[in-house]
C-alpha cells in the first residue's frame, strides 16, 4: 500500500510544490502573523504533510514561537571513556552520528533506527521541496519588487 | 534520554526491533537490516562515496559506511535547514519593501502567462 501519498515522493510533484508556494504567499502577506517567516514556512510544510509524519507533528505541536523557545534547548556531551577496542569506537560514532540525526529531525529524539530512517526520508525529500518553493516565490516576490514582469511561466511550479 | 543506546548489533536474527510498534526503547538491528537501512538513507544523498566491502568483517564495516552514511545525512539536512533561512531571510525583506498590490500583481501575472 505505497500510494505515491504516502511516500517521499509525494513532495517531488510540481503541484506539491505550487501549492505550497501559493499557500505560503497567501499567509505571509497577513499582517497579523506572530510566526516568524522560518516558522510559517516549517508549519505550512507540517501541514502540507498531512499528519502522517512524526517530525510533521513535532512541528505542529509547538506553539509558541520558536523565539520564546530557544532557551530550553540544552546541549548534554556526555564524554564515555572506553577500552581501546576499535569495534567499540566505531559503536560509538554510530551512535553519536544516530543521535545527532535525531536530534536534527523535529521529533525524533526517541526513535528507533528504523523509524528514523523512515522519518529522516520524507523530512528530506520535504526540505528539498521547502527550498524549491520559497526560491520561486522569493524570485516572484522579487520580480514584484523591481515591477518587471517574470521571465519564466509557471515559475511557482517550476523544478529543475 | 540521552545515553539510552539507540541500536546495538545482534547476531541473532530475531527480527530486530522492527519499530514500527512506536517504542521508544533501544531496538536490536541486524546487520542485514542495518544495511537495508543504510542504502535507503544512501539513496536520498546526493553524493556519497560508497566504500566497498573488502574485509571480512562486515560488521565493524557496515557500522563505518553506515557511519559516513549519517554524518552526511546529518549535513545535508543541516545544509537544508541553512538554505530554508537564508530563503527565510531573503522573504522576509521583500516582504518588507513590496506592498501587498504588487504582490498580488506579481502572482496572478506569474501564473496566467
């Protein structure tokens, strides 16, 4: 049961990508957000998830602006001193670079290996997406600013 | 949370931690399984050097190519995260300077043409 919906792939289609950037618009003219532009695009991305995405719901789940919650982040390094056996080094890097990528995906602290995989390859596959989209709609919104007209149809669509 | 080991190798095949049951709690994966993994996450990358096997001891192995595997997972996403606000950034200017006629021009102009 692997309908293109449910895959990563689903982010890799243009109109995936053009609705997004006309949702994204539409939002950030609102002169009444309290999110940060970073924010409203990471939301807006959540939600174009479907909630079918734990980092997507991660996201979601926070409320507050992100402003107000950067002090709660702690960094903890824990240093281990271990026996000289190469297997056990490169345990531990597995495991360093393991928690780093989870630390990196919104959520997925917790996760096991093989969740997080899962969840890391739709949250890439959505950043992509995410940078395709705002660089269209940056190159629009430009292209407003200077009164010229754009060179490219259907740029909020285009992907390369 | 934080020294909780999240994989740790088995020999035995007993099927892993799976983790589709949404537990939280450290999983056994098999190398096999491992390496499924692995070249999933390889495939999302741009560019990875893939190191063949040539010693016999694909355990210590696959943990070092799964290793590079992440990191560059983990720098790509960082690289991914840096774009989304330099592009936050660049938006939040030219929100700034154009008015809201303009914008609304700019749109219906670049979808009708």
């Amino acid at each position: 049961m692997s309908t293109l919906e449910s895959t990563p792939d689903r982010w890799k289609t243009v109109s995936q990508q053009q609705i997004y950037s006309m949702k994204l618009i539409q939002v950030l003219r609102r002169t009444d957000r309290h999110f940060t532009v970073r924010e409203t695009a990471d939301r807006l991305l959540a939600v174009s998830s479907g909630g079918r995405t734990r980092w997507s719901r991660a996201i979601l789940s926070n409320r507050l602006s992100l402003n107000m919650m950067n002090n709660r982040r702690r960094r903890r390094h824990k240093k281990v001193r271990v026996s000289g056996e190469i297997r056990m080094k490169k345990k531990e890097a597995f495991d360093r670079k393991t928690r780093v990528l989870g630390e990196l995906v919104p959520g997925c602290r917790k996760l096991s290996f093989s969740r997080l995989i899962d969840e890391a390859e739709d949250y890439i596959a959505a950043l992509e997406m995410q940078v395709r989209a705002m660089s269209a709609v940056a190159g629009v919104l430009a292209g407003a600013g200077a009164g010229s007209l754009p060179a490219d149809s259907d740029k909020l669509g285009c992907n390369n | 949370m934080s020294g909780r080991r999240v994989s740790r190798q088995s020999s035995s095949s007993g099927g892993g931690g799976g983790g589709s049951s949404g537990s939280s709690s450290s999983s056994r994966i098999t190398d096999d399984e491992m390496i499924n993994l692995i070249s999933k996450l390889q495939q999302l990358l741009p560019e990875i050097p893939t190191s063949n096997t040539r010693t016999n001891r694909r355990t210590n192995h696959a943990k070092a190519s799964a290793s590079k595997v992440l990191q560059e997972t983990c720098n790509y996403i960082k690289n991914l995260h840096r774009e989304v606000d330099d592009l936050s950034d660049r938006l939040s200017q030219l929100l700034s300077t154009i008015d809201a006629d303009s914008t609304e021009a700019a749109i219906i102009r670049s979808l009708i043409e």
